[in-house]
C-alpha cells in the first residue's frame, strides 16, 4: 500500500511569505502529526490531528498553524516567514501507537 | 518531562564489526520505545519498537534492540555492520498529552559512519 506522500519536497521562499505543505496519510489512518527537523534543535512536534481535531500541540509560535480534512490528508501553514523557519518538516501517520513517516518536505528561507 | 538521551553523537566502525548505539529515556510509565533510521535527506524509517512483553525485540534490517528497565536504555544493536547501514538513527519515545493524543520524543540522534 502506498506510504505516506508529502508535497511538495523542495521548496524556495523569501522571509515574510509564507507557505502551506501537504501530507496524504496512509490509507486508513486518522492520525497525522507534523514535525520540523533542524540542525539545531533536531526533531520538534509541531501538532497532531485526529478526525479533523488538533489533538496535541507543539510549543511552536502561532505563526505554525495545520489543519486536517475529512479525506485525513493534512496542510500545515507557516505565515510571516522567518530564515530560522528553514527546515525539514515531516508529517507522520499512525494507526496506533506506531508511525509511518513521508520523505518530507525541504524548505529553505531566504 | 519526558526526554531521551543519545550520548554518541557520531559514531565510526568498520564494515563487518558490530554495533551498539545507546539510548536512554526517562519517562515515569511503561515507555513505548522506537529505533529510527534516516539517510540523508530521507524520511524516517521504523527500525523495530518495544511496547511489552519480551525485552529483547528484533527489527528489519538484522537490528535488535534490548529494553532494560533498570537502567532505562534501549540499546540498538547489530552483529555485523555493513557500509548501507551507514545514517542517522534516532531512537524515541512516545509520550502521553489528553485522552489519546500522543507525540514522539526524540534523541538528538546518533551519525553512524561505516569505513571499508
């Protein structure tokens, strides 16, 4: 079956734009969780959604917001851009406890 | 809070010798524990978990990992590396929020280098 597709992988953007990615989960499963991966500072949660509900949340400014549709596919948003903001972000789908991750998307902010 | 703990940031072997890569936790219940591994510019990939039971679990990829509660580790280990093996593992723990939401605590992750 097909894993978990993030789009789009790379992506360019000036400070102060901001961006939207994309994460289709896994067929079936309900939980999708994003994470942003630095140099720095590693692997960070950003959120999970379940059903369409945030259930769980990040210590992230407001600028990082997601959502998630009935279809479980799931769009994270970061407004005002900033070059900290460049990163690996991931998105996780889980049936259970375990999780199944994208490739993820690139963003560089420059 | 829960955390985890990587001591190694980087680690050398040979190709064909074994390996160990330290994880510790602190989380005050029964943990559910992961081994990760990322190759560049890739995604995580599940290596093996521990939820119960038997503390010594088996993954993909000839890896192995034992849970001691004693000394809260969850060592990854592998008798004969080979150079494909060389990434980033990252060993991690789920932690509990409200009703069951949940979120992966990560290490900081271990680089393992493989030489000819």
């Amino acid at each position: 079956k097909a894993g978990v597709t993030q789009t789009p992988r790379y992506l360019i953007k000036t400070r102060g734009q901001q961006v939207t990615l994309s994460c289709s989960p896994i067929s079936g499963h309900r939980s999708v969780s994003w994470y942003q991966q630095t140099p720095g500072q590693g692997l960070q949660f950003l959120f999970e959604y379940f059903s369409e509900t945030q259930r769980n949340k990040g210590n992230f400014p407001g600028r990082f917001s997601g959502r998630q549709f009935s279809n479980s596919r799931s769009e994270m948003n970061v407004s005002t851009l900033e070059l900290g903001d460049s990163a690996l972000y991931l998105c996780a789908s889980r049936l259970g406890t375990e999780a199944f991750f994208g490739q993820g998307t690139r963003l560089t902010v420059v | 809070a829960q955390s985890v703990t990587q001591p190694d940031i980087h680690i050398t072997v040979s190709e064909g010798a074994s390996l160990e890569l330290r994880c510790n936790y602190s989380y005050g219940a029964t943990p559910y524990l992961f081994w990760y591994v990322q190759s560049p510019g890739q995604g995580l990939q599940l290596l093996l978990k521990y939820f119960s039971g038997d503390t010594l679990v088996q993954g993909i990829k000839g890896f192995e990992a034992e849970f001691k509660r004693s000394q809260s580790s969850f060592n990854l280990r592998k008798p004969s590396v080979h150079w494909s093996d060389a990434a980033e593992y990252f060993c991690a723990v789920v932690t509990r929020g409200t009703g069951t939401a949940s979120k992966l605590t990560f290490g900081t992750g271990t680089r393992l280098q493989v030489t000819l």
